[in-house]
C-alpha cells in the first residue's frame, strides 16, 4: 500500500482509485456504523473520498494511509450528525421511499463482503452510543488494535481500551435482553 500511496501522491490516479478500492468496505462499514443509514453514509464516504484525494499530498507518512482516511471519515460522519441534530424532524432515510416506492436499501448496493457482518450484532450496535459503537466496529469488524483506534480517534490507549471494555459490557447487556435464554444463574 505504500507504494500506491507514493505513486498517488505523484498524482497518479489509477493508485488512487485502487488506494480507495482497498478500503472501500472499511468505509462503508465505519460510516453505516456511525450514521446508521446507506444515504449519509454514501454522502460521507463520497465527502471523505473527495477531502482525501485534495489533500493527499500533506499526508506525511504513507503507511497510515487507512488510518488517516477513516479519521477523515469519521469526521464527516460526525460533522453530519451535528448538522442533522440541529434540523427539526429530520426523516429517517433508512426505509424510506422514494417516489417509484424504492426503499434504499434497494438503491445503495453495499461492498461486496459488507453483508457478512452478523445482523444480529448491527442491530445490538445501533442500539449503543456513539462512543463505543464505533470503537466496536473499528476493533472487531475492521480488526484494528487499539494503537491504531487510538491514532484513528485521536485518544489515549488507555480510553480506547476502557471504552472497549465498557463498550463489550453495554453489547452484552443488550445482548442478553434479547436473548434471555443464554442468561444463567
């Protein structure tokens, strides 16, 4: 990757795209983690590409490429939900229709391999806040460690870890309300 990322910043295009290509699940995955709906989720993906692609050449160290895309993303992402936050009555996008009476979720196709995540754990996660939600994602579907979510949310290691383990804490709540039958005595 680091090569591309070199050859990207040259202005290289095509080690763009396959730089992009290469990270595309971890986006989407992240911002539906985040934002909840393929909509903004399509929106902060395509925002983030965009800043990416303008500012690659201030990336100093090229093998921190993802890390530094999925800050970038997770900015937009929380950029949109303050701005949602302050519209009255925003619609709920996921389940929508449009006016043909397509859902979005017909309409937004998701990376091939986004769909093998558990739909028990999505829903779980979309229960959750923000905070730990996230760190969920980043640790046990993109399979970072705690340095790199450390780097990535720009937060100590300490607080990653803690809102890790607090986070699995308030999963397994939530888990075992919904399925009673795994609760022992």
């Amino acid at each position: 990757m680091k090569s591309l990322v070199k050859r990207a910043q040259r202005g290289d295009d095509q080690a763009f795209v396959e730089l992009i290509e290469e990270n595309k699940q971890a986006l989407y995955k992240v911002a539906v983690g985040i934002l909840k709906n393929d909509f903004d989720a399509a929106d902060a993906i395509q925002e983030s590409i965009l800043t990416c692609y303008e500012k690659l050449k201030e990336l100093k160290k090229a093998q921190y490429f993802k890390t530094w895309l999925l800050r970038i993303l997770i900015n937009n992402c929380n950029q949109m939900l303050r701005e949602q936050k302050k519209v009255v009555g925003i619609e709920d996008y996921y389940g929508a229709e449009d006016a043909k009476g397509k859902k979005a979720e017909e309409k937004i196709a998701a990376p091939p391999g986004a769909a093998t995540i558990n739909e028990d754990f999505l829903e779980l996660l979309d229960q959750m806040e923000q905070q730990y939600r996230v760190i969920l994602i980043l640790y046990y579907v993109e399979e970072m460690s705690i340095r790199e979510i450390s780097q990535i949310l720009q937060m100590n290691e300490n607080t990653v870890k803690t809102r890790l383990s607090r986070g699995r804490g308030v999963y397994k709540k939530l888990y075992l309300k919904e399925h009673p039958e795994f609760q022992f005595e």
